[in-house]
C-alpha cells in the first residue's frame, strides 16, 4: 500500500494500482463492494460519497468518525475488493 492523492484528498492505494480509502474533511471514505457496502452504509450518518452534488460516487461509502472502530475493518475489505 502506497499513500496517494485522490480528488484532491489524502488517500491509500496499493503499489501501482487503484485507490481503495481516503479522508474527505473528518471523514473516511472506502471503496467497497456487496455486503461491505451495505454494512457501511447502515452505519448512522454514513452515505456514498458525493465529491460533486447530485453526482454520488455509488461504489464509494463515505464513513463519520463516530464509526472509527470500524475503519480497519473497512479499509481491509475495501482492499480485498480491489482483487489480486
């Protein structure tokens, strides 16, 4: 994994390849897929992510810090999401 800049935030991506989380303001945002990404958008305040009004990112859950127990564990499956 390699730190990385992704719509102008810090963000995590993995050597040579796709971002997979990042930090939006004081919140986490995670790329995630099926079940990751119903898990995380039950979370209360969490939503997709919408860099751009009216323009939601839908693969993308972006996570309050209330939830930051939880950001291990998301930025883990948001990664295996990415595949090999």
């Amino acid at each position: 994994m390699v730190k990385a800049s992704m719509f102008g935030m810090p963000g995590i991506k993995r050597r040579g390849g796709k971002a997979f989380c990042g930090l939006y303001g004081d919140d986490m945002i995670f790329k995630l897929a099926g079940e990751d990404h119903e898990r995380a958008l039950v979370l209360k305040g969490a939503h997709l992510f919408e860099p751009m009004a009216g323009r939601p990112m839908k693969a993308w859950v972006q996570v309050p810090p209330e939830h930051e127990s939880q950001y291990a564990d998301l930025a883990r499956s948001a990664e295996a999401s990415l595949g090999s």
